[in-house]
C-alpha cells in the first residue's frame, strides 16, 4: 500500500485468500453463486477478490462514491448471498441492508459494525490451504459506472475452467504483447472496485509481479512512487495526465520516470494536446486502449501508431468493429455513426433484457453506446457517447470537441460541455470548468470566460463552442475519472425550468 506502507506477501495473499474461499464455501456458496464487498483500497480488497476467485463466485466490487441505498441496490440487483463492508462505510450499512434484504450474510472488514460478524474473527481459525473441492476460477460481475443512468451489471460468461488454465481478461495482452513478469513493478492509482485496476492488479499477481495500490490518487505523490519503488509498469486515466501537467514545471523537470517501460490509459476520451505533451514528457511508452466493461470488443493504439494518427483510439484486439447509421446501416470509412462490434465476447445487463436487447442487434452485433469513425486503415476514432449529443438550431452537435479545445488551455483543470434547454434553438452549448486558479471576482470571472469561449472559436465552428461558461472548484467525476456530465445536464435542466415558470 503506497500510503501506509503495509505489504502482503505473495504467500501471505495466498493464504488469506484460501481462508475466504473456505469461509464462502462453509456459507455454503458454490461455484457460480455470488458475493459482493465495498470496501476502500487496502489489503483486504485483493484478498476478498482472489478468496472468492479461488471459490468460483461471481463477485462484485461495488462503487465506494454511492450512497448506503445505492449499494444496497447494487447488492440486492446482483443477488449477492453475501457481502463484506468495510467499516469506513459503517453509516451507510443500515440503508444498503434495508435496500437488500435478502442478502445471507454480512460481515465487516477492518473494524466493527453493528450488528455484523467481523470478517477477522470468521476466517481466524480456517486453513489457509486450499478446499476439497479445489480451485474453480471465479469472475467478477461488475457494474457500470451509472454515468448516464442507473448502474448496470454486466454478466460475464459461464465459469468453467480450473484456476491454472483461466488467467484474467488482461493477463495474455500484458505479458504476450509486453512480456511482464516477476521484475515488474505495478502502480495502480485508482479505486479498485473499478474493472481495470481490479483485473490489472490481479493479473500483475498472476504474473508475480509487485503491485503498490495508491490509497487515493494525487499526482504529486505518483511521480514520487514511481521513483521510490522502481516503477516499470501504470495504467492513468487522462484526469490524471491533465492534473500531472498542470504541476509546477519544476516538479515536472525534477521527477524520476526512467523505470517506466509501459503506461496505459483508457477510461475517458484523451485531448490530443493533452497526450502530445504527455508522450514528449514520458517518451513513447504510453499506450492507450479503448474498451468498457461490457467487454464485447477492444481496440489499441501503440504510442507510434498514435503519432502517425491524432486521436485515434485504434485497431480491434477483440472483435470487429462496425460503425452504423440509424438503420442499421455500416457506414464507410470518415463517417460519424455508432460504434459497434462483432466477433467479441457476448455480453448481456444482469436483470435488464430490455436493455441487453437495445444494445444487441438481429446479427449479434453489440454496442456500448460510443460514436465514432474507422479510416480506410480500420483504426477507429471516436466522437463521443451518444447521450451527449446536443442539438443546437437543428444541428447535431458532440461536445467532446469543445471539451478538448478547452482543456488545452493552460487555465483549466477540467471541462464539461453539454447541452440546456433553449427556447429558440431547442439547446444551447454551456460550459462548465474547473480553471487551476478561481477567479477572485466577477471581473475576473467574465474575463477568463471570454478568453476561454475565444480559445475555443479559435480552432472550432462558434455553433460547437459555448456561448457561456460557469466556474466551479471541481467537476463531478467518478473516482476512476469519468465525467458524471448527466449531473450538470440535470441540474442546469432542473434551473431552466424553473426560470421558465
């Protein structure tokens, strides 16, 4: 752990983790059965993950952000016999009990809850080898990050092979496409619960490689690990390239990254100005993948094919993608339309066939709900979700475009664009930015607001751009850095309408 120092040995993990799995399968769980924990990053995330993989359970790590009720929906939507919660969350436990009721069992991790067993005390006294009935490999089921409604909980597969022969999602792509091994060293600086710092760490582990787990992320304290622990290996988010960047030049200067060989990032759309700099800082080692947890398809991008090609987000690892028009229709190379893929992993939303329908069409072609372009070469280039589409005087307009152009200006943080009711042009363009300084008045304020809607025009048509731009100390995002714009668009949705009356 990279804040309090505490290490787990690989026998240590291995031995928790058997104890877990022995627990599980004395409450009677079986292979395919399911348990849930919410729990902050610390030691006992890994080992509640690798106790209910030896097991072969379904297991769902929950978003630590949401509310008790929240979770309790989350845990009762999964059907999760069990659940550990941390006693971080010990307020929340009430509301999710209430929100799940027919859950078997609860038990806390790392301190006491009233009225649940203490994890601690439970598996004191199990072996901590392996159960009769062996090893089965679990999987976990995870839950969309609800950035655009309810979260929804994406079925894997069925579990049918032994552990030694199912290695995690990402584990042929790390060591096939790269080679990690036992001398790797992992930084993982996100929430666990998330997909990829969960199946990244995990499958570091299956590698033998060390892995140290940011408690929370702050980019000052990053550049530091790197150096102090001989980082080789990380995975970011583009929140967190911005916030590096925006750090004194002489931290920048003065920070040791030569350990790095490899750093990936996904999870949110990258400004190209923003991954420029960050390739000329760190060298050609970033690495960028798109994909989500519906796992249906993946594409990769290598640093010089990059280069060759701004914004891509690049070619398909897994599946076909297929880029459609409204009818269905494949479209041809250059042109905008939904992203969708063939030949990969079928998925399907747990308890929402409704949902696993709108996203499956009549060839089995499935989509998460991404727009973008392929070139002539197949690399693929994306636009933005399709939620977020703004129609302003009867034209389509995706906000990603504005978004980037205002994040290359050196006094923004972080940038949301998105569409609010208009009585003439059905939406107008708003912004709404985090600048690295608040303005300390409104003189100030209207100022940078028409230095910022003057940067934008500069590179874009004035009908992408917003005609206004509010400021606030921070965006709302989820920890793992994707922008929660539904929350923006439904408060200033919520303000028009009550100016209107």
């Amino acid at each position: 752990m990279a804040g309090s120092g505490t290490v787990t040995t690989y026998g240590e993990l291995d031995a928790a983790a058997n104890r877990i799995a022995h627990l599980l399968r004395g409450y009677g769980l079986r292979p395919g059965d399911h348990v849930a924990f919410a729990t902050e990053n610390r030691p006992e995330f890994l080992m509640l993950s690798w106790g209910a993989h030896y097991a072969g359970l379904l297991y769902t790590a929950c978003s630590t952000q949401l509310t008790g009720e929240e979770m309790g929906y989350i845990f009762d939507d999964c059907g999760a016999q069990v659940v550990f919660m941390s006693a971080k969350f010990a307020q929340r436990t009430a509301d999710a009990r209430t929100a799940a009721p027919d859950v078997e069992r609860w038990l806390s991790v790392g301190g006491a809850i009233d009225g649940l067993e203490a994890y601690e005390d439970t598996v004191a006294d199990l072996p901590s080898t392996p159960t009769e009935e062996g090893r089965i490999a679990g999987r976990d089921m995870l839950y969309s990050s609800g950035t655009t409604g309810k979260p929804k909980g994406i079925k894997p597969s069925a579990l049918t092979l032994a552990l030694d022969e199912s290695p995690v999602v990402v584990t042929p792509i790390l060591q096939g496409m790269f080679g990690l091994g036992t001398e790797d060293v992992y930084l993982s600086p996100a929430p666990l619960y998330h997909g990829a710092p969960l199946r990244f760490c995990m499958s570091i582990h299956q590698l033998g490689g060390t892995v140290v787990v940011m408690e929370r992320w702050d980019e000052s304290a990053a550049l530091k690990l790197i150096a102090q622990h001989g980082v080789t290996v990380t995975q970011l988010v583009p929140t967190m390239f911005i916030r590096m960047l925006r750090l004194p030049a002489e931290e920048r200067a003065a920070a040791d990254v030569s350990s790095l060989k490899l750093a990936i990032h996904a999870a949110a759309p990258c400004p190209a100005d923003v991954k420029q700099q960050m390739l000329d800082w760190w060298g050609d080692i970033i690495h960028e993948y798109y994909a989500s947890t519906e796992a249906c398809g993946l594409t990769w991008v290598t640093p010089q094919e990059w280069r060759e090609r701004p914004g891509t987000v690049g070619k398909a690892l897994v599946g076909v993608p297929h880029i459609l028009d409204e009818d269905g229709q494949e479209l041809p190379a250059g042109q905008d339309g939904a992203v969708w893929f063939s030949d990969g992993p079928a998925f399907e939303y747990h308890n929402d066939p409704a949902k696993t329908a709108e996203a499956t069409d009549a060839r089995g072609w499935q989509t998460f709900g991404d727009i973008g372009h392929l070139d002539e070469e197949g690399f693929l280039y994306l636009t933005d979700r399709a939620s977020y589409m703004i129609i302003t005087g009867g034209v389509n307009v995706y906000p990603q475009e504005a978004e980037d152009a205002l994040l290359s200006h050196p006094q923004v943080m972080d940038a949301a664009v998105f569409g609010i009711p208009h009585p003439d042009f059905v939406e107008a363009v708003q912004g709404v930015v985090q600048p690295v300084t608040m303005p300390a008045d409104e003189a100030q304020a209207q100022a940078l607001e028409q230095e910022l809607i003057a940067h934008c025009q500069n590179g874009l048509a004035k009908l992408k751009c917003p005609s206004s731009i509010h400021f606030r100390p921070e965006l709302p995002r989820t920890a793992t850095g994707k922008l929660l714009k539904r929350l923006l668009k439904d408060e200033y949705a919520t303000t028009a309408a009550g100016s209107a009356a």
